[in-house]
C-alpha cells in the first residue's frame, strides 16, 4: 500500500514539470504541435525549452515564433533540417540566438527587418539586414551593420587586413571621405572586428615630425626629399602610409609625416647631410622659375626693395663701380635712373586697349644692373644678397610662383536686322527750243543725279545715239528700281518729257556667332575674326598733258567680330571680366557709289566690368533699334489732291530694325583634367558638325574632305605620351 502511495505521487510530479516548462519537440512521425507558453510565476520572464532533432526549417521557425511572440517569415529558397535542443530553459531572447545559431550553420541567417524576422540566405543577409549600428557592440549570430569611424589610421588601409578576417557572405568598404569603413556580417564577428580596429586605431608615436634648418631653404630641401622619397618608396612602405615631406617657409623648416619610425629617420638623417653651410663665400643666388616669367617677377621685387629700408639694412652688398639712387637699386655708371615703384605700378595698371594690341614685349636680353636681374632664356632671377636676405626674398618668389589658374570665355553674339523701303514718283517737264537747243522751262523735278529727271534729259540723245556721247564721264544709267521715261522730238532734237521711278526693297540678316577663348588669370586675351578690307583713303590725278602718273592710297582695316576679355578670379569663386566686345560689317551698297564715296561700315561695340559666378551666363548689352522714315517731294497742294495728286510727288518710305544681343559665360579650368574635358569637349563638338557635311554630286563628285579622328576624354592619359590629334586626308 505504501509502495503504491509513493509510485503514485511521482507520477503526479512528473506530469506537472511540462506545465511549468514548456518543451516544444518533434517526434519522428508527428509535426510539432503549439503547447501554449507558461511563465515561472506572475512578472517573472517566460522561459523556454526546445528540442528538434533534424527538423524543416519553416515548422522549427513557426514553433520559435508562437514561443517568443515574433513574426518569422521564411524564404522560399530556404530548404533544409537543423537541429536545436536546449537542455536548460531559455529565455525568449535566448531562443533566438540560439536559431539564428542553428540556421548559420546551415548556409542561411536571420535578419530583422521594420520588426519582422526573416529567414534568408546568407548571401542575401547584408542587402536585406537594416539593423545599423555605431558605437554599440552586438551580440548573437544575428546579420548587422556597424560603422566604424577612424581617427588615427586610413580607413582604406584597414580595410586590406581585417577583410580575410570576415566570413565569405560579408562585406567590407571604407569611405575615404570621411574615414569610415562599413561592416556587414554577423554580431559576433562585427565585435571581434571592433576589438581589432581598436586596436589598431591608435595614433602613431611621432606622426609629424617638425625639423628645423639652419642654412638651406627649405622649399629646396622639400624638393630634395620629396625625389629622394619617391625614388626609394617599396610597394610595402606604400601600403602602410606614404611619407609626406611638405616646406614651412616662414619658419623654414620641413615637415615630415610618416607612420614608419625608420623612414624618418632616414629623412632626419639626410637633412642632417643637406643642411650644412655653403663652401663658398659669394653672396649670388641662382632661383629658376616654375610658373611666373622672370622679367616680370623681377621689375615686382625690385620695387618691394625700393619700398622696404629693412631690406636694404639686411642685404649688406656693396657694388663696387656702381651708383645707387634707392635702397637696393643698383644700376652702371652713366645710366638714369628709373624708380622701381613707378616701373611695377605701370606694370600693374596699364590699359587694357594696350595689352590687346601689343605683342610679346620681353626680350631676351637679361636685365642689367640692381640687386635683382632676370635671366630670360632660362627664366630664372639672379639674386645678389647675403644669405639672411635671400631668405626673406626667397619666400616671396615662393608665394608668387604659383601655377595661375586660366578661364575659358564663350561669348556668344546674336544679332537680327531688317531693312525695307519703298519709293515711287513721276516726274515731269516742258520744253522749248531755242537757238536749236532744246531748254526746260518748267515741270516738276526731285532727287539728284541720276534720280533727277533733268540730269538724265541731257544725256538722253545718248539712248538713242550712244556714238554721240564717246568720251563723255559723265553717267547716263538711272536710278536703281524701275525706271519709265517718255521720250519727245522737239527741234530735231529727243528729250525726256516724263520720268517714272519705282522701287522696293527688302534687306535681312542675322549673325550668330560664338567666339570662345582661354585665357590667365588676370590676363587679356584678343580673338578675331573677320576679313581685312582696304579702304581707300586718298588719290591723286592728273590731266592728259601731265607725266604725273595717278595713285590712290589705302589704310586696310578689320572687318568682323573682335572680342577682348581679362578675367579676374575672386577668392570666393566669382570672376570679373573686363570685356570689349565690337561688330563690324560692311553696308551693302552701289559699286559706283563705293568707287566715289568709299564703304559704309555698320560698327557696334561694348565695352563693360562685369562679376559673374563660375559658368554663370550673363548679359551684358544690347540694342533694339527701330528707324521709321517718310519722305514725300511734290507741287503744293497739287499732290494733296486726291487720286491725281500722285502726278505730282514723288514718296520715300523706309524702315530698319535690329536687334543685338552679346552673352558671356566664363568657366574656370582650375586643373589639367578640367582643360582635358574641356578640349575634348570642344573636339568633339567640331567632329560632330563636320559630320553634318552633305556631299554636293554636282558640285563636288569626289569630295575628298579631311576627316577628324574620333577623340576620348581625356586626350591624353596619366604617364603616357600621345600624339596630338591629327587630320586624316
């Protein structure tokens, strides 16, 4: 009795333990069912047991679903068994990391994403995770996102070692930008990736290294080391950090940044060998030019010397033979004198007009006297001054030896004019004869020349009888237009009774033109285009007797489209132009009129400051003109009669529009890639309208035109030498 008391009460002990701890399992022939979810005590974390034994993946995630209350959402490519068993009960969080666990080492992952819990591949885990972390370090095998910021080592470099240490489906990349590097792989590997760049990310003892000279200059000894540097880097120095050796002129030391101790040593150790005093004793100094032209540079320090007494004081160079009007002017005996503050204030200022029209005025001559003279053909300034004094001049020829930016300038102009006129008049006249000539007496008579009906009836015989009028210089043609005479014999004699003349025309034109040019900064540039005409400005004749032989001179002039500009950078990026724009055309007109009274030539042109933004286009002038004339000759009140007061007047109407317009639009070529792109782009351009060429059979049957190879950007690759583009027959 007592043995079946005691059987009976652990039974009743054993069927209570899964109320307290719900196991969810999986026999060989059933599905696993839902038992319902039962905590320990009220308040207290719900714990759970599993135990799957080579189970389908989606029954094993709908079971941990309804156990920890999340939504697991399987994907369709997710085929296989796992096995998870806890011997212990585990909380809900835990039963999590122990699937994702399970699931790793099957080939896929669990990701969160917006809340919800996917089961992926592992190959899909770093697109599909958002979980996005900084500071934090995660736990579990669960798939995220941590952004590592470095501050002491590049973020590139750290990438080339902890990328082997990542699983096959991770992804690692840094951002140069900013020096981050940006992790995608499983918690757990994410924090031992953040142990190592903690690590590593440490500053380097001596990073920069600040070495003072005592007697080179130091942008020469920078320009020492940096060959020195560049000659004797290993692809396994590169890989750790490059060296940079950078001048200091106002201290005149040298700053050396490396992360290898060894490597500045040597350089410590070099400088030591460099900068020792100088063997001779001579007080000359050889400094060639970079970028700046040394006439130039030159006339700009002798005027700082002229300026500073403190320089003058610090030279201490005596020239033997020679006179001295101004601190550091020296100049030969028996020479004036020229004050080196005038000669840079005229090199600064002068005119724009002037420096457009002038051509190359340095020569190649080396200037003569003072204490700073250029060398032209090998463009370098020769310096004599003692060593504390080059110094201070040294580091002004540094600061303005500098590569100039240049500007590329798109002027575009567009101009429309229309001219149109109309004209109509009869003319009459009445004759008599008297002593067998034929005299007008009366009539109506308007215009001159040949417009005139009383001009053109004294050669009117010559219409009929042309022999009669041989050797006459006068002209007998009549106006341009429709011309109606009305012919009478009086006394044996013809003459012209009545004129009609008639004429409308109609004149339109339009230029578009786009001249482009490049340009230095704050230096003028000219582009023409257009024709030279010769105009005829004087001539001289004679008589049949004289042995004078007849001349005419003539002044040639241009004709087309003339664009100066100087632009001006701004520190803030804005460029100011100093633009002279003109448009010169000539009138069309009568040959016999230009034979007499020369061309007509229709001129338009602007001159103007402007500030525009980098590619910005503006306008800078234009001009809507609109000229309507009326002319009307006739008898009083006659021609105010209506329907025949046209008999007696002669009416003149003409009208002419234009309208010009002139554009600019600067862009700054701040690099050679800049002006690579540019040029290309401009190529290209040309290619293009050549293409639009149409062959002409009847005129050219075997058109033979050269062709433009085809062009890339850039035109010319890093390190390689090309040959320019050249035209194919």
């Amino acid at each position: 009795m007592f043995m079946n008391l005691k059987l009976r009460s652990l039974m009743l002990l054993m069927l209570s333990l899964p109320a307290m701890h719900p196991v969810y399992a999986q026999s060989e022939a059933q599905q696993p069912a839902p038992v319902p979810l039962v905590g320990n005590a009220a308040g207290e974390q719900a714990t759970i047991t599993l135990a799957f034994q080579g189970t389908e993946i989606e029954p094993v995630a709908a079971a941990v679903a309804k156990a920890t209350g999340q939504s697991i959402i399987v994907d369709p490519r997710v085929k296989g068994k796992i096995s998870l068993t806890t011997p212990r009960p585990v909380s809900r969080q835990g039963a999590l990391d122990l699937f994702s666990s399970a699931l790793r080492s099957a080939g896929f992952a669990l990701v969160q994403v917006n809340g919800i819990y996917r089961v992926v591949p592992e190959a899909d885990a770093k697109i599909q995770g958002n979980t996005v972390l900084t500071q934090t370090n995660p736990e579990g095998d669960q798939v995220v996102t941590r952004v590592f910021k470095i501050k002491q080592d590049s973020a590139t470099n750290l990438v080339n070692v902890l990328k082997p240490l990542l699983t096959p489906n991770s992804s690692i990349s840094a951002n140069p930008g900013n020096n981050t590097i940006i992790v995608t792989d499983y918690a757990s590997n994410v924090k031992r990736v953040a142990k190592l760049i903690d690590s590593m990310d440490e500053p380097t003892v001596g990073d920069v290294q600040t070495i003072h000279l005592r007697y080179g200059v130091a942008i020469d000894v920078a320009s020492i080391l940096n060959k020195v540097v560049e000659t004797t880097t290993n692809p396994a120095d590169a890989a750790g950090g490059k060296t940079v050796v950078i001048a200091e002129p106002r201290s005149n030391s040298i700053l050396v940044k490396s992360s290898n101790p060894e490597k500045i040593r040597q350089i410590r150790s070099l400088i030591a060998r460099i900068d020792t005093p100088t063997a001779s004793s001579g007080n000359i100094w050889v400094v060639p030019l970079k970028n700046a032209e040394a006439s130039k540079l030159a006339v700009t320090l002798r005027a700082i010397v002229a300026a500073d007494n403190t320089f003058s004081q610090q030279a201490g160079v005596s020239n033997a033979g020679t006179t001295s009007t101004q601190p550091g002017n020296t100049q030969q005996p028996n020479q004036p004198v020229t004050p080196q503050g005038g000669a840079a204030g005229q090199a600064g200022s002068g005119s724009m007009s002037a420096a457009a029209t002038s051509g190359l005025t340095s020569t190649s001559a080396p200037s003569v006297g003072g204490l700073i003279q250029a060398d032209p053909p090998t463009n370098s300034l020769i310096i004599t001054a003692s060593e504390p004094y080059y110094r201070h001049l040294r580091q002004i020829i540094d600061q303005l030896d500098k590569r100039r930016t240049q500007v590329y300038v798109e002027a575009m102009i567009a101009e429309v004019a229309s001219n149109s006129s109309a004209q109509l008049g009869i003319q009459w006249q009445g004759i008599i004869n008297a002593g067998g000539q034929n005299v007008p007496f009366g009539g109506t008579n308007y215009g001159a020349g040949n417009q005139n009906i009383f001009d053109l009836s004294k050669f009117s015989a010559c219409l009929l009888n042309p022999a009669a009028c041989v050797g006459s210089t006068s002209a007998i043609t009549p106006a341009n237009g429709l011309n109606v005479g009305m012919l009478s014999k009086f006394g044996g004699n013809y003459t012209m009774s009545a004129l009609i003349q008639a004429m409308d025309t109609e004149k339109g034109f339009r230029v578009l033109s786009t001249p482009n040019l490049v340009t230095l900064d704050n230096e003028e540039a000219r582009i023409m285009v257009g024709k030279n005409v010769p105009i005829l400005s004087g001539s001289y004749t004679t008589n049949a007797t004289s042995q004078t032989t007849p001349f005419q001179t003539y002044n040639r002039q241009d004709i087309g489209i003339l664009l100066r500009v100087r632009p001006q950078i701004a520190h803030n990026g804005t460029v100011k132009l100093t633009v002279y724009q003109e448009v010169s055309t000539l009138e069309s007109q009568d040959p016999r009129i230009i034979q007499t009274q020369g061309y007509t030539i229709n001129k338009r042109n602007i001159e103007s400051n402007i500030i525009v933004d980098d590619g910005q286009m503006f306008v800078i002038g234009g001009l809507i003109d609109d000229n309507y004339s009326d002319l009307s000759d006739g008898v009083p009140f006659l021609k105010d009669i209506p329907l025949i007061g046209q008999l007696f007047r002669y009416d003149s109407k003409s009208r002419q529009k234009l309208n010009l317009m002139v554009f600019l639009r600067p862009y700054i070529i701040k690099d050679t890639r800049a002006g690579e792109e540019l040029t290309a782009n401009r190529y290209d351009f040309m290619q293009d309208r050549q293409d639009e060429f149409k062959q002409l059979p009847m005129l050219l049957p075997k058109e033979n035109l050269p062709t433009m190879d085809n062009v890339s950007k850039p035109l010319t690759h890093p390190g390689k030498i090309q040959q320019a583009p050249t035209l194919k027959p």
